[in-house]
C-alpha cells in the first residue's frame, strides 16, 4: 500500500496518488492506480475506503456500504423501484448517516434519526405521512440486513426498535357508485378525461397500467382487456415496462357498456395505430382532471389510486368474494383485498338485516 506525491498535469505542482493491492471475489491479486487527490489526507482516506470495500470490510463508512448495496440491488430489481429507492436514501438516509462506520451505528443513533423525521415539516407545515415514514424506515432496515446476511455485520441496529409510521394508512378514501356517477358527468366535456376514468373505475387498473394501454390490448368481441405493461416515467424518461407484479398480468372481463365506450373512442382516433398508446397523458393531467371534476360534481376529493380502492369496495358489495376480486385487480393474495371489505357503507347495515330476518 502507497500513498505518495505525484507529479501529475492535473493541478499544478504535486497531486497525491494511491497504489494499493487487494484481492478480487476469486482470490485474484489485483493492483488499484488512483491519481489526482488534492491532499495527502483525501488520498489516504480514499485508500482506506477503498481497501474495506474490496475486502467487505464492516468497518468502512455507512456511504461506502450503500455504494455497495446499490450495486448489489441493481440487477434484483426493477428500474423504477430503484429510482425510488436511490431517491428516497439519498434525501433522507445518507444525510444522517454517511460518514458514521457501518459497524458503529447503535439503536441510539437511529432513534435520534427517527426523531428528526418525525418533526420535519414542509413549507406548508406538513409532516410526512405514516406510510411514507414507514417507508423509508424500511429502506434503512433493508440496508442494515443486507449488511447482516451478506457482509457480518453482527446485528441489524434497527430491530431494535420500534419502527416509525404505518404499513398502512388508517382511512382509504373511495367513492361510492353514486359519487362515482355524478363525477363522470363533469368528465364528458372532455372525451379522453371521460373514457380514461371510466377505464379506471369499472376495470381496478392502475394509473400505469392505463397510461401503457394500446389498442391491440383491447378484444372487443370477446369482450376483454389484457393487462401486460405499466407506464413510468424514471429519472425524467418515460418508459414502459413490465407490470407491478407477476399477478399484475392478467385478462380482464368487460362489461358490454364499457366495450361500446370503448369502441367509440376508437373510432374518435385519426389513424390509430395498434401498438400506440390510447392515453398519451401524464399522471399530473389526471391529478388535476380529478381535481375539476371533484369540485363541479361536489364530490369529495380522492386519489387517483383510490379508484382502485372504489372498484374494489363496488365488487365486494355486489357479493364477489375476495380471491376473485384479487384475480380481476392484479393483487399478489385475496388478504390485500380483504381490507376493503370495510368500505362499502351498506355492507354492515345489510349484515344487521339479514340477522333480524333469520330471528323472525
């Protein structure tokens, strides 16, 4: 291992190098060459940073290690799902964190780091939501439990302690048939405002997975829609790619006044292409329509995704049980699904009814 000067076109006068050896996953001696630091102290802390990576060092810097995770994760996951998690361990994670060792963080630092979450408030004064703060609290347990399984780190700081914010939130918002109908009026002013949301409540599908609609995804005679893509947009770019989940894939049944819509949307369409997308619109578009439309009609306002949460409430109070429904709405299990069965307001009340005729 050297540290040295070097003379080097760079800067002018000397700069400092590293020349260090290290041993590679097969075993391999293998030379490292890094010239262009400013001080002697920059290149020795490069060189020290350098030589625990390579060795899986569990006394390297917490930044040093996420360096790693990051790579490790790359090829596990999908693009999108690593963009949020860059996005959300850059913004609140490293921050806190980054030049503390990796075996050194105590429960204590990261109670301290919750606290801190906690009382952050946005311009408006708004703290972060519960599902959120679980979130990125399940960012840094993932982190930490990596470092566990894979790299020896003796234990997972994290389990500790009580984890901040919720799995999920409290109340799911969602409208009822009669919200959703009086809604849809204040849409048919504009056309592809109109068939969008229609999509969007009678079929459950995500905002993506209706952004990535092409026509060819639609059989009409057999009366079915195929759900095989999302539309993201990372980084800045837009892409499709492959749906949430491996049940995300599935074939939906129509109902015949939702085909006849759809029929009629397509002739509107000069030229329509096959494989070209039906709603070149961004989710901000929606977001605002939904906002106009909440506030003509008088309705509440909700989310777009909680139409999702609406379509399923409808099926479970026309009596559809809830392994069916998860089929219809690309959910992993029937137990997601279960936790709606709450929404619909009728559905105790029916409940209590059907108990007094059975008393009589």
């Amino acid at each position: 291992m050297s540290v040295t000067k070097d003379k080097w076109n760079g800067y002018e006068g000397y700069s400092w190098r590293v020349v260090c050896y290290y041993e590679n996953w097969k075993g391999e001696r293998r030379r490292h060459d890094k010239r262009g630091f400013r001080t002697k102290r920059e290149a020795q802390e490069y060189e020290h940073e350098f030589l625990a990576k390579m060795s899986k060092d569990i006394h390297m810097n917490f930044e040093t290690f996420v360096s790693i995770y990051m790579d490790d994760m790359r090829p596990q996951i999908k693009e999108s799902t690593m963009a949020t998690k860059e996005n959300m361990v850059n913004l609140h994670i490293l921050p806190y964190f980054r030049k503390l060792d990796l075996c050194d963080i105590t429960s204590t630092d990261i109670l301290q780091w919750q606290n801190e979450l906690l009382i952050k408030r946005d311009d408006n004064g708004r703290a972060y939501s519960e599902t959120y703060l679980r979130s990125i609290q399940n960012q840094l347990h993932a982190i930490f439990n990596h470092a566990y399984k894979y790299y020896d780190l003796p234990k997972n700081p994290c389990l500790s302690i009580k984890k901040m914010g919720k799995s999920n939130a409290q109340e799911m918002n969602f409208w009822t048939k009669e919200e959703y109908l009086r809604f849809i009026e204040t849409m048919k002013s504009k056309p592809i405002s109109f068939y969008a949301f229609e999509i969007l409540y009678w079929t459950g599908i995500r905002s993506g997975e209706l952004l990535a609609l092409t026509r060819e995804d639609f059989d009409l005679e057999k009366k079915e829609l195929t759900i095989n893509k999302t539309y993201q947009v990372v980084k800045g770019e837009e892409m499709i790619t492959s749906p949430k989940t491996e049940k995300s894939n599935r074939t939906i049944s129509l109902p015949k006044f939702l085909c006849d819509e759809m029929e009629e949307f397509f002739d509107s369409i000069y030229k329509l292409q096959p494989k070209a997308r039906l709603f070149q619109l961004s989710k901000s578009y929606l977001h605002h329509e939904m906002d106009r439309g909440a506030k003509e009609s008088g309705v509440k306002r909700i989310r777009i995704h909680d139409l999702r949460h609406s379509a399923c409430a409808l099926l479970i109070e026309l009596g559809y049980a809830p392994i069916q429904i998860a089929e219809r709405l690309g959910h992993e299990n029937a137990t997601i699904t279960e936790r709606y069965a709450h929404l619909y307001p009728t559905v105790q009340t029916d409940m209590a009814s059907r108990l007094d005729e059975i008393n009589k």
